[in-house]
C-alpha cells in the first residue's frame, strides 16, 4: 500500500554504502600490475616494505559465516541468500553484507568481490575510522563535561541550589546548567542532559519542517524521534516524518540537509534523479552538507 512505503536515510552515510550488481555478467577480474618499489644500489641489509612490517587488515562482521582475502586483507562476511534479482553488496558499521539471488553460484559472488575489493576495502576502512571517532566523541558525564549542540560545545554546570524537585535545565554564556547536586551520578547527569536536548531537538526540527514544507511543496503530518543507531530519518507517503533526536549534536546546515532530504520524499518516494533535482532546488550546496554529515562523529552516549 502507498501510505506503508517508508524512505530511509542512513546513518553513517549516508553511512551504509550498499552497491546492487546484475548476476551472470560479473566483471573479470582486474589483473593488476605489482607495485614498483625503488630499488637500492649495494643495500647494507634488504629492505623493508611497510606493508610487510604491519599485519594484514582483518575486518570481521558479527554474523559471519564466510571469509574471504581481499588485496592484503582478511575479510569475513555475511552472506545470505533470498528473492532478488541482483548481488548486493552493503558496508556499514558491523562490517560487510553480501546479499544474492539464490541461484546464482558462489564463484560468481566472489569474483565480484574481488573485482570490488578497493570499493569495499575504502568502506570498511571508513567504517571503523568512523567507529574510532564515535570512541574519542564519548562524553565523560560529570560537572565541567563538553556537550556538543548544534555544533558547539556546551559545558555542563551542577547547580545545587535547584537540585529539588523535578530537574530543571538552563542554557547561560555556552552553560547548560542542571538542577542537580555536585555529587550526583553520572547516570543522573545523562539522563537530565537528554531529556533537555530531547525537547530542543523536536523544538528545533519542527521549525525547521515548517520553513521547508512550503519550499518543496509539501505538508508534513507528524513528526516523531527516533533514537535508532543506523538511521537519521525516515518519511512515509503519509506524511510521517521520523528524525533522530542525536541530529541535535550537528550544526545548523546538517540538521537542515536531513529535513530537506525527507521532506522530499514527499514528493518523491525514491532517491531517482528528480528526487535530488527537489533536494537541490532548496540546497544547491546539498552534496557539500551531505558530505559533511557523513565525517561527523556522533558522540557515545
């Protein structure tokens, strides 16, 4: 039914880069020359490439069930097979997922990874310098604390003589002051925290779905939070727009792409060429905050 069809936009990416690839027709694989290396006259001792002296990549996903060497890496994959019609390939943060037609043969899905082996390497090595920086980005929940909000930093002040009754939370000077005692618990300081950028973040997402919709075309029905670790939002042919509340850590520019983005889909319920002619029309420097957007570390909570 067309009110049940939802469109998605990831999170690290529009961050699970995903590839689909007809089955039959598998391009041969490359034959590539050796790397030239310079060469020493008389050495004292052989040299030593940097690619021997580190250990070779391993990238392994959690539901792995088959491995395979890709270039100078070990890489383990899930792989399942179900009722499509083309080999896809998808990389996000748990690792690589290879989905295929149930008869195609498996010496065909290999000479296609191998063919693609750059393209999911660069995924996987992006993947886990992502999951580095989401590691840094972990907020460490006592007084003093950096909060990112729309881009800044804010810091987390204690405030004890309001730490009665429901907690209370006021943004001052770069501050965002919580109604709680100087020794209360890290949990406590979480909790107060998100609850508060909970409220800015439907605040600040309504307003801007209210200044978009008119530009587009559209109108937007309902909007909800998400808090989901794989997606920035979804739109559904009933107007439904569903948005993740951690938006609230990015600027301005990037909270703008991911409404722009949805609210298209309103007009669009697919990402064809006249979909991103819609995005474009309102942002033409979309591609710039689409790419921004992928290199922003979402802090750990």
């Amino acid at each position: 039914m067309p009110a049940m069809r939802q469109l998605l936009l990831d999170l690290f990416g529009a961050g699970n880069a995903s590839e689909n690839f007809e089955p039959n027709h598998p391009p041969a694989p490359a034959h590539q020359a050796p790397e030239a290396i310079d060469s020493i006259v008389h050495p004292i001792e052989p040299a030593l490439d940097l690619q021997q002296a580190l250990p070779p990549a391993a990238f392994s996903h959690p539901q792995a069930n088959r491995r395979i060497v890709l270039g100078d890496a070990q890489v383990a994959y899930a792989f399942r097979r179900g009722r499509r019609r083309t080999i896809g390939l998808t990389v996000g943060a748990e690792g690589l997922s290879v989905s295929a037609p149930r008869w195609t043969p498996l010496a065909e899905v290999e000479a296609l990874l191998r063919h693609k082996s750059r393209w999911v390497l660069d995924k996987l090595t992006q993947a886990r310098q992502r999951q580095a920086q989401a590691a840094t980005a972990a907020i460490d929940w006592r007084e003093g604390a950096r909060l990112p909000y729309l881009g800044q930093a804010l810091t987390l002040r204690l405030d004890p003589h309001q730490a009665h009754g429901p907690v209370g939370a006021t943004l001052q000077d770069g501050c965002l002051w919580l109604g709680l005692p100087l020794d209360a618990a890290p949990e406590r300081l979480r909790d107060a925290a998100q609850a508060w950028l909970l409220r800015q973040a439907r605040r600040r997402f309504t307003e801007r779905l209210d200044h978009f919709a008119p530009q587009l075309g559209v109108r937007w029905q309902r909007l909800s939070l998400s808090s989901a670790h794989t997606r920035w939002g979804s739109a559904s042919a009933d107007g439904s727009i569903r948005l993740n509340w951690r938006l609230i850590h990015f600027g301005e520019s990037i909270i703008d792409y991911v409404v722009v983005h949805e609210l298209a889909h309103l007009r669009e319920m697919n990402h064809s060429p006249r979909f991103w002619d819609h995005v474009e029309a309102v942002l033409p420097d979309y591609a710039e905050r689409r790419g921004a957007l992928r290199d922003e570390a979402v802090p750990r909570w």
